[in-house]
C-alpha cells in the first residue's frame, strides 16, 4: 500500500457491471480510496434495456444511481465525466471539461458502443440499443409510427408498422420476440382503429443460424418461435444501407420502415484508443491474464472494453457475467499488487448463456457442459438469473411485479413519448442515407 497513515488510490472508468464489481470490491478497504467516473450518475442492467425499449419495465427498474449505492461508502467519489483520455505512465485521467486524476491504479472499465461496420447510413438512421438514452429513444419511436399510422393508415402503405432488427445474436432476438408480443398482445387492444395486423418485425442477419453460441437445437427453437409469431427472418443477409425511410438488403431487395434496431455488433469505445496502449479485436484494449495491460505499471482493463484471453487463448465473449466477475478479479489483483503480492491469472465461472424470446419462450444453456432448456423452465430460470444480477432490492421487487403484469395481461407500462427528436418523423424523407460515419442526429 502507500506509505504509512496514507490511502491507495484507484480510479475506475465506467459504472457499468465491470466498474461496479471492482468499486465494490474495493471499498471494502478502508485504506483504498476509489473514485469512480462515469459518463451517467447511475448504473444500468443492460441486458434489459431492450424490455424498456418495448415497454415492459420503466427505468427506474434498470437504472440506479451510482451515488446510492455507494452511499454508506466514506472512501469513494462519484464523479460525472466523459473521460477523454489516460496517461498509463503516470495513470492521469483526463475528461473532456479538463478535470484531471492521478492515482496509484486505474482500472479501464469503460463498455462498448456499437459497431456500425461501416454500414452506410445506419449509424445516423438506426437505433442502437447500448444505454438507457439508447432505449427511452427506441421505444418513443415505436410509439410513435403507431400514432402516426393511426392518425393517417396511409402510412402503413410506406413501410409504417415495419421493424427491422439487424443482427441475430441475443440483443436482436430479445428485441425481435419482445417487438412482436408487443404488437400481437398490446398494440391489438389499444389502437382499436388501426390495421395492427399489418405490422411486421424483420430479423436481418450476415449468418445462416441465430443465436451462433447456442447449439443447432437451440438456433431450430428460436427460429420456430420467431416465426410463429410473425417474425420474418433474413438469414444469410447483409444491410447495405440503412436510409430514413428504408433497409437496402445485400440482394438489392428493399424494407420501408421507419423503426430500424441495431443489434450488430459492439467495439471498443474510444477511450481504449486514447489510452495509447495494444488494441486487438474490435478495437479492444489486449490485456495479459492477470487483466493487467502490457507495458503499463497497475493499469488494468475489465469488462467489454478488454480482449480478455480465455483458457484456449481465445477472448472471452462480450457478456454481463464476464465483465462482473473480471471486475471483483482486477480488484482483488489491485489489492495484492498494492500490498507487494503477485497478481493472479483470471478464471472466469461460466456458468452459461440465456436468451429470451417472447412471452414464456426463452433458451437456456447452463454450465460449462451447456446442459439446455427451453421455454418455460428456461424463461423462470432467465428471470431467476437477472434478478440476482440486478442492484437493489426495491429494483427487482418493481421488476418482478412488472413482469408479473405483462405475462398475464394485454397490456404494458409507461408506453410514453418522451423523447421527443426520436417521435418526430418527416414521412416524406426518404433521401439517400449518409455516407457511413456521419455523426448521428438525435
């Protein structure tokens, strides 16, 4: 540790999953003093924000302040930043308004964004669906073509009540069967004057199976339920543009829609270019076993951020379990390190990978062995697993009365527009998209 009578300090970039299990880890040190900087002042489970989007949960049940749950903590800051840019050599911090921080550690913990892959026109036109803001946009636009189609059921005509979802893995399937239960079980009762049955959810995927980590059982399933209910599936399929008023397919083929999610893919954000140090996969910043980054002196990367390599070398996936338990293992070797103890190579306890489907369908591959379930047994145990993983007990006390409702009712909850860019739609602009980078106008 410091010299004698002195703390240690660590800054932790990002509240995310990876963030939070590191800080909480860490304050339980009295000689460790944590500050921790987010761009947000709460943290969000961003494995449901696609429920917020489809107006299953409110926010309040994904995002909880940061300073709250910290609060009985004397030896740990908060602080609202947009970190710009890291000096390893001597771990300064600097955020976009020019605060700076200096510590004895750093932990990048700093999550994703998404992965346009130069897609022309989806990074302006599309809704990603990676934060909070992401979600709270992404619903008030689905409302909001049902109001407009309502108001004037030409629309339906220019690909009104048309859903695009482009990628196939998790985030796309969720949000696909969550799209067509929503329209099937809410939007049926509560636009009594509007055609609802015309609406359409459209999965687009560059592989030829969903859900590519779970087995050829599993990719059946999912396909079955999709298509059962209504979903329409473009497998072995690129998006070439995404333009206002239409997807342009690989085949030349073209999707009116107005409501286009990206479940693509996710890359490093830009701090890990910032950082100077050896970025690999998707931009991620490469770490050794021990989540230390080569070169550098008590600097660490955790979570999405980090190509953090697995038992066969390879990196491990991109998941919440993987980030949260990289986190507490980055604070436990920052520790050791600070009290002049050799750090220890990460060992990560899969524990398995789940999805959710739609109403009562959900997959479910558990154990290293990846022994499967699926529907019901499978949704309680989706249900059963993100309930512990949430923070907070008034949090998952609100979710599970949420879902409660949902399952045994025909209708949703806060189904409002408040955001209001994402509701305002120019029907008649339709040009050609912008070239992909453009910065997104929302």
């Amino acid at each position: 540790m410091s010299a004698a009578g002195e703390r240690s300090h660590v800054i932790v970039i990002g509240g995310g999953f990876a963030g939070l299990g590191c800080a909480r880890k860490l304050v339980r040190h009295r000689d460790v003093h944590v500050t921790l900087l987010d761009r947000n002042n709460y943290h969000q489970f961003q494995p449901l924000l696609y429920q917020i989007a489809t107006s299953q949960l409110g926010s309040s049940n994904v995002a909880m302040s940061l300073r709250k749950i910290f609060r009985r903590h004397r030896n740990v800051d908060i602080k609202m930043a947009d970190v710009e840019s890291i000096d390893p050599e001597t771990r300064t911090v600097t955020a976009a308004g020019g605060d700076t921080w200096t510590g004895d550690a750093v932990v990048l913990a700093a999550g994703s964004q998404p992965n346009f892959f130069g897609t022309r026109g989806a990074e302006r036109n599309s809704f990603p669906l990676y934060s909070l803001a992401d979600a709270q946009r992404l619903r008030s636009r689905i409302i909001a073509v049902f109001e407009d189609a309502d108001r004037d059921p030409s629309l339906i005509d220019r690909g009104a009540l048309n859903f695009v979802v482009v990628g196939g893995g998790p985030t796309g399937v969720e949000t696909a069967g969550a799209l067509a239960d929503m329209i099937s079980q809410t939007m049926t009762v509560e636009y009594r004057d509007l055609d609802v049955t015309a609406a359409r959810v459209h999965i687009v995927d560059l592989g030829h199976t969903l859900l590519g980590p779970f087995s050829e059982r599993a990719h059946d399933y999912a396909s079955k339920v999709l298509q059962r209910k209504g979903v329409v599936l473009h497998l072995d399929t690129k998006v070439t543009e995404v333009a206002p008023g239409h997807v342009t397919l690989g085949d030349g083929s073209e999707i009116p829609t107005r409501c286009v999610v990206w479940g693509g893919g996710i890359m490093a954000p830009p701090v890990a270019a910032a950082a100077g140090v050896s970025q690999g996969r998707g931009g991620r910043v490469d770490v050794r076993p021990e989540l230390t980054v080569p070169g550098c002196t008590r600097v660490y990367a955790v979570g999405d951020v980090a190509n953090i390599p697995g038992p066969d070398g390879e990196p491990l996936p991109q998941l919440g379990s993987v980030a949260l338990q990289s986190g507490v293992w980055a604070a436990q070797n920052l520790l050791a390190e600070l009290g002049d103890r050799p750090p220890k190579p990460f060992h990560y306890k899969d524990k398995g990978i789940m999805a959710m489907i739609g109403r009562g369908s959900a997959i479910a591959a558990m154990g290293k062995r990846r022994r499967e379930v699926h529907g019901p047994i499978a949704f309680a145990a989706w249900l059963g697993v993100h309930l512990l993983l949430m923070t907070g007990a008034r949090a998952r006390v609100r979710s599970v009365v949420d879902w409660v409702f949902v399952n045994v009712s025909r209708t949703r909850g806060p189904q409002v527009l408040d955001r209001a860019g994402a509701a305002e739609i120019d029907w008649d602009d339709d040009r050609a998209a912008e070239p992909a980078g453009t910065p997104a106008a929302r």
